[in-house]
C-alpha cells in the first residue's frame, strides 16, 4: 500500500446549548406574565360581572315578590338575620330580600335555594310569604337541565304552579285537573329535575323559617306598645 496521505472531513460544528437555567428562566417569565395578564383582566371585568348579577338579581326579586314598592337585603349571620353587613367577605354570607307593599309592610322574602339536578345543580329564588307558610312565586336563576327534556323546569307552565303552594310543596304525578290546589305537578320526562327543585325549596325554607320567625318576634317587641305614651 502507498503511503497516501488519507483527507478527512471534520464534523460540522455544533449550535450552542441553551443552559438548562435560561430555559427555566424564561418560562418562569413567560407564566408569570401569564398569570399577571389573567389576574389583571379579571380585576377590570369583576365590577361589570358584580354589576350583571345585581341586576339579575334584582330583576328575579321583583318577579318573585311581586313587584315590591322596595326591598332590603338582611345577611345571615351566626344563625340570625341582621340589616347590617357583615365584615370581611360578605359574598360568603347568605341573603334574604324582604319586599315591602307601598305603605311599608313586610310581603315577603326572596330566598335563594339550590338543589342536585340531573346534568347539574339547579339555582333558584323563591318568593316566601312567611306569616301564611305559602310561595308567593318562583324562579330559576340558573340551570344546564337536558334541552328539550329536563328544560321544561324552566317553563312557565312549571314555573307558575309555585304561586301559593303551602310549604312544605308537595309534588304529584297527574294531571292539572286531578291535582290538588297548591300543589305542584311534575314533569314527565324530567321527574328527577322536578323533584330536585321541589327538594331544595323544602330543605331552604324549614331551615330559614325558624331564623325568620324568630327575626319577626324579636321586631315586633322592639315596636313601641300603642296607647302607651
């Protein structure tokens, strides 16, 4: 064999490694001003949204009382209504709207009720007529019931057989004609979402009625004693 100098080609030079540090570094970054971006758009949109549902709510208070001259908002607070907000986060707090006829006198409360429905929970406001243990009306505020089927909690038809129903409300399985008065017929087809609605006005109102009868009577002895000067 000759002694033939033999070429050989070099490997092409490598790119340069990005440390492992500045990797971590600029995602870190980048999940920061992520979530800098998020809290920041939250912040802006939570007065409207806080807007959109005090609206909501006072419409649903006026349907469910029945157009009141006014209402007041009492929170509950260690088992007893109070007219004066509660410090730190009232939104952890649960409510009840007292509606008021033109010459001042109590009608009823506007009492939020949720309940398990089929797809999901099933929020409700009930107006309460707490001297005769009757509904004054009834609303869903919110509900992801199956279209077509289980929506028919959301009709007026449904809806409607609220009005004056004794508490507790009693369902039934027959027709308008057959049932009887006050009570509520359920829906064929959405039974499940009947009866949860139904459920969750009962186990709302034997736990606010006590804390109502007891607010009322302790009202009413504050009121001065008439002919008395």
């Amino acid at each position: 064999m000759s002694d033939a100098t033999v070429a050989t080609v070099a490997p092409a030079p490598l790119g340069e490694v990005t440390p492992s540090w500045q990797l971590l570094l600029t995602l870190g970054l980048a999940g920061a001003a992520s979530g800098l971006l998020i809290i920041t758009l939250y912040t802006l949109t939570l007065p409207r949204i806080d807007a959109y549902k005090s609206r909501e709510m006072r419409v649903a208070i006026e349907e469910v009382l029945k157009a009141p001259a006014r209402s007041d908002t009492f929170y509950l607070e260690h088992g007893a209504l109070s007219a004066t907000r509660p410090s730190g986060e009232a939104a952890n707090f649960e409510r009840a709207y007292r509606g008021y006829d033109a010459a001042g006198k109590p009608i009823g409360y506007a009492i939020e009720a949720t309940g398990p429905g089929f797809a999901d929970p099933i929020r409700l406001l009930v107006g309460y007529d707490a001297a005769h243990h009757t509904l004054i009306a009834m609303k869903i505020l919110d509900s992801k019931e199956t279209p077509g089927i289980a929506d028919g909690v959301l009709k007026p038809a449904f809806t409607g057989q609220f009005e004056g129903a004794n508490v507790p409300v009693i369902g039934v399985r027959a027709s308008p004609k057959a049932a009887e008065k006050g009570t509520v017929v359920l829906i064929t087809g959405a039974t499940i979402s009947s009866r949860a609605i139904l459920k969750a006005i009962n186990k709302t109102l034997e736990r606010w009625d006590p804390v109502i009868a007891t607010f009322e009577k302790g009202e009413a002895a504050a009121q001065p004693a008439k002919g008395i000067h």
